[in-house]
C-alpha cells in the first residue's frame, strides 16, 4: 500500500543504493519533491513512491494543529469600509479602483442556494446579504519590486463573472473536466483566484492556479474573509494558506513585505488550515 506523503514529512530516500535522511517539500499525481537534510537545494528531485519510506525523525514531528480564525460576521460593509480608508492613509499607497455591492436579493439567493446543491458555503450568505460583492485595487507608488494589492469578490450570481455563473472555458472545459467542482469566488487576477470545491459537496476554500493546480487551505469563507482583511489583498497573499507554497517566492516577498506596511501585521495566522496537499490536473 502506498504511503499518502504530505509536504512536510520526515523521509528517508533511496538513492544511488543507499537510504538518505530526508524532507518531504512538495507533492503531485505522480510523486514527491524531497529535500535531502544536509543536501544543497540543487539537489532536490522529484522521487515515485517506492523510493520512499518512513524516517525515524517522523515520530518526533510535533501533531498538526489548526488554527483558530476568530469571525465576526457583523458589520462587513463597515469593515471594508474602514480597511480601504485606513490603506489610502498610508504614505505612497494609492487607491487605484474601490467598489461595493450592494446586498443580495432573495430571489439571488434562492437560485445561488440551488446552484450550489441547496446550501451555500458556510458564511457566504451573510457576507452577500450585506454587500453582494467588493472589488480593491491598490499600489505602492514607486515600489520596486511593485508592490499591488488585489481583492475582486465575486456575487453569487449576474449576467456577468459571478460565483455561480458559467465557467465553462474558464475553469473548465467539459463536464468530468478535474476542476469541474471548482467555483471562484476571490479573482484577484486571471491567472490564479480563491475558489470553493467541490460545488456541490463541502465547498471549502482552496487556491486555484487556473489549469493546472487545487490547493486546500483547510479555512471556510468566514475564516477567508477575515484574513483577507488582515491581508489587505497584498499579492499573492493567499500561498501563505497552502500547505505546498510555504517556499513560494511570492509568499516570502509577501511576509516580508507586510510588516513595512502594517505595524498590526501578525505572521503566525498566515499559515495552513490542513496538511493536505495540492490537487494537479
């Protein structure tokens, strides 16, 4: 039986015929990236399972423990409110595109209701009954790198991109496509977006590379939200959820950027909600 290695675990790895004490750091359909201890990056390489066991180091991993995301589902409008205001004070941050919806029909909900499978995402009606959608554009004037923030929340349902709208050709190509369950909510950019899946089913929030990759991040829309707001949208941000990103280039420049920005900025919130890894094509 083949072990389900997660990013993370202690191995051991055969190599050149001997077993190598080493470091679980990514993993796909078809195998695992490891990291030998002691070894140079240059010589990660991806392994299949067989060339993989279980490493005495293993036992002594500390237990996974989830994070605990305080949520307050009063009161959003007035929270984003107050966030976008507070960004625009900062010096050399520049507002660039700023826009609340307005609450959600009845009639929205009802149909969002039965396109999602008869329930919506945990959180997701209360934030629509109160704003119906929120799009932020925002960036450092004269960083370099740039540095931009992004936030583009989706309503539920309207004649153009909408949660549960068409995303055929988008997400999808053909029904029993891998990312058929997917529907983005967070579309931050065209290339990567904060999606539910599977829709119908539990429809928690995962990280979606557009083509090619679904990560868990182990939160719900409430949870989501209220790191969103920490986050200010600051690009990328969402890596920092995902158990396989935690040595992204964008994650890093992100943690290291937030603190410059915002004094209140709290490193240790910004991590995996689940040690379970991503979900290729």
């Amino acid at each position: 039986m083949t072990r389900n290695w997660r990013t993370g675990d202690a191995v051991v790895v055969e190599h050149g015929g001997s077993w190598w004490e080493a470091t679980v750091i990514a993993t796909s359909d078809e195998g695992f990236r490891i990291h030998y201890v002691g070894g140079e990056d240059s010589e990660d390489e991806w392994v299949g399972p067989e060339r993989i066991g279980p490493s005495s180091r293993e036992a002594s991993k500390p237990p996974f423990v989830r994070p605990v995301i305080e949520t307050t589902t009063t009161g959003y409008r007035e929270r984003f409110t107050e966030m976008v205001r507070a960004l625009g004070a900062i010096k050399d941050v520049v507002i660039d595109e700023v826009c609340y919806g307005e609450p959600a029909s009845e009639d929205e909900i009802s149909r969002a209701r039965e396109r999602s499978g008869g329930a919506l995402p945990i959180g997701l009606e209360t934030f629509c009954r109160q704003m119906n959608g929120f799009t932020l554009r925002w960036h450092v004037d004269g960083s370099e790198p740039r540095i931009v923030g992004s936030i583009l929340l989706l309503p539920l349902l309207t004649d153009g991109e909408s949660i549960y709208g068409d995303w055929r050709d988008v997400v999808w190509f053909e029904e029993g496509d891998s990312f058929y369950d997917v529907r983005p909510f967070d579309f931050f950019t065209n290339e990567a977006c904060a999606a539910f899946s599977p829709v119908p089913g539990e429809a928690t929030v995962h990280f979606h590379t557009m083509g090619e990759s679904l990560e868990p991040t182990g939160y719900d829309f409430a949870e989501y939200v209220e790191l969103l707001l920490r986050s200010r949208g600051l690009w990328y941000w969402q890596l920092a959820l995902c158990v396989d990103e935690q040595s992204a280039t964008d994650l890093a420049r992100f943690r290291e950027t937030m603190p410059s920005l915002f004094p209140d900025y709290d490193d240790a919130v910004f991590t995996p909600g689940t040690e379970e890894g991503t979900r290729g094509r």
